[in-house]
C-alpha cells in the first residue's frame, strides 16, 4: 500500500537521516528502486516528473504499476508515490490519481501567489492524508523541461510556506539539477542553516538536484536538516552506461541477446547498485 510521506521523513528528520526520492521512467526502474529499497529495509520515494507522467501513459498507469509491484513483489517497506515538481493542475491530477504525495512547485510565482496555491493545497492534502512539499527559491538547471534559475532561497519565505503546514520544504541553495559544472561553488551552508532556524527542528527539508553532490556534502546538509534528497540523473547515467557497455560489447548478437528483458538487464542492474549507495550515504537503511 503507499503511504504518505509524512511519518517517514518525521522520523528522518528526528533521527538525523533522510530519505532518497528516486525518479522513475518505466517499469524496470520502479522495479530496480523498489527491489533495491525492500533489500536495504529502507523507506523510498518514487519521484514522478509531469514529463515523465506524460511518457508513462498518464498518472493513472504510474498507480496502476507501483500499486501492482508493491503486492506481486511482496514489498513491505513504506512507499510513497510523489509528484515531482508538480504544477497547479499536476499536482490536482495526481491526487485524483491515487498518488499518496504530491509537490507542488510554485516557486516561479510571486510569493503571494505561491503562499496562496500552497495553501489551499495543504487544506486538499491534509484532509485525504497526503503529503505536500514546497519550494522556494529555484534549483538551477532543468529537470525534465522544467527549468530553474537557481535563486537562493530567502529563509523568511521559507517561514511562510513553512507556517502554512507543507509536510516538507525544498528550498534553493546553490543545487543544481543534472550534472554540476566543474566551477560549481558548493552547497550554500549559510543559507541551509538560516532556513533550518526559522522553519523550525521539526520541518523536513529537501535537497534536489542530488546527483553528483560529494557525500560530505550530502552528511553536512543532512545534519543542518535535510530529511529528503531527491535523484533522478544519476540513475539515467548508471542505466545508460550499462546497456552502452553491452551493446558494445555484441552481447545483443549472441543467442537470444536480444530479448528485451536481457537488454534491459545490466541496465537494471545499474540502477539498483545506485540506488544502494544512495540509500547507505543517506543512512536510511534498516529504518523501514
Ligand atoms: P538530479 O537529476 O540532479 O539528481 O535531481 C533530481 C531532482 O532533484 C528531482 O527533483
């Protein structure tokens, strides 16, 4: 059954972990995260891009699936399926979808605007027991069409959005979506622990953009307050170059090399191993 995010990130938060938001594509990447998230008896966020929505047939199939792996692969570990960087009308449809979270990212608005779509989407949530997150400030680069300026946060607007009852917040702070570029200047620790002041010890935060972030990094955020930390290219890299290699390599042409399933294999393979390292650097293994 999924489940909202609620609890799990809660006890993240309190014990000074966090919780990986794996983006999925298709059936073998839920079912590598999935696989991978039951072995580490770890909680998991499966991350739903609109882009990847569209591609995946609409949010009714993404429920139809993850419901259906969660029962025929016997998966314990809580679940949530969660809207990523949804719009006004996204994070609508996938509520009716069935999804168990939704993000709606309202951080290209005015702050007004945002404060007040968030607001009335928290109300939606609270009362079906979904999990909501905000964002404020932007993450710079572009995920799935989505693209962001990279502002800073301002840690009073982090407040506001906080105050209305968001069940977790992302907030700009020098993160970056895809791969970093060789000049980048870090993580803005500064900003992270203002945030981390005035939304208070209890509020989940959320770091995007957590491919190729260095695990110093990553420990440091998590202990200024991050319960979350969402990755998406990193697993298309690990995926891409593992079915390079077998091509490459001819496998495809030996025997039945072709079938889809073999293809595909080594490709899953990389995305679990990814996914492992993840769930180890965030600590959020045995906590399921
Ligand atoms: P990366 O693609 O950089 O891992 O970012 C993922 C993300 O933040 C999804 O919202």
């Amino acid at each position: 059954m999924l489940v909202s995010a609620k609890e799990m990130l809660t006890k993240a938060r309190a014990g000074h972990y966090a919780v990986g938001q794996f983006n999925i594509n298709n059936l073998e990447w839920t079912k590598a995260i999935l696989l991978t998230a039951e072995e580490m008896k770890s909680p998991v966020i499966l991350g739903v891009s609109e882009g990847a929505g569209k591609y995946m047939c609409g949010y009714d199939t993404i429920v139809g699936m993850v419901n259906g792996m969660i029962k025929g692969l016997g998966i314990t570990v809580p679940v949530a399926l969660h809207l990523d960087h949804g719009s006004y009308e996204g994070a609508y449809k996938c509520i009716e979808a069935g999804f168990s979270s939704v993000m709606f990212d309202g951080s290209h608005y005015p702050i007004e605007e945002n404060l007040a779509k968030t607001k009335e989407l928290v109300e939606v949530c609270n009362k079906l027991g979904l999990s909501l997150e905000a964002e404020v400030g932007a993450i710079g680069g572009e995920e799935d069409g989505v693209v962001g300026g990279g502002e800073v946060a301002d840690p009073k607007e982090c407040k506001m959005i906080a105050d209305l009852g968001v069940t977790m917040l992302a907030a700009g702070i020098g993160n970056i979506h895809g791969k970093y570029p060789e000049n980048w200047a870090g993580l803005r620790f500064d900003v992270l622990e203002a945030i981390s002041n005035e939304v208070g010890a209890e509020m989940p935060l959320v770091l995007h953009g957590g491919t190729g972030i260095p695990a110093d990094m990553i420990k440091k955020a998590i202990s200024l307050g991050v319960s979350k930390i969402n990755v998406n290219t990193e697993c298309q890299l690990a995926f891409a170059a593992a079915t390079r290699q077998y091509i490459e390599e001819g496998k495809d042409l030996v025997g039945k090399g072709f079938d889809p399933r073999k293809v595909l294999a080594p490709g899953v393979e990389a995305i679990k191993a990814t996914v492992k390292e993840k769930i180890e650097l965030f600590g959020s293994a045995n906590k399921a």
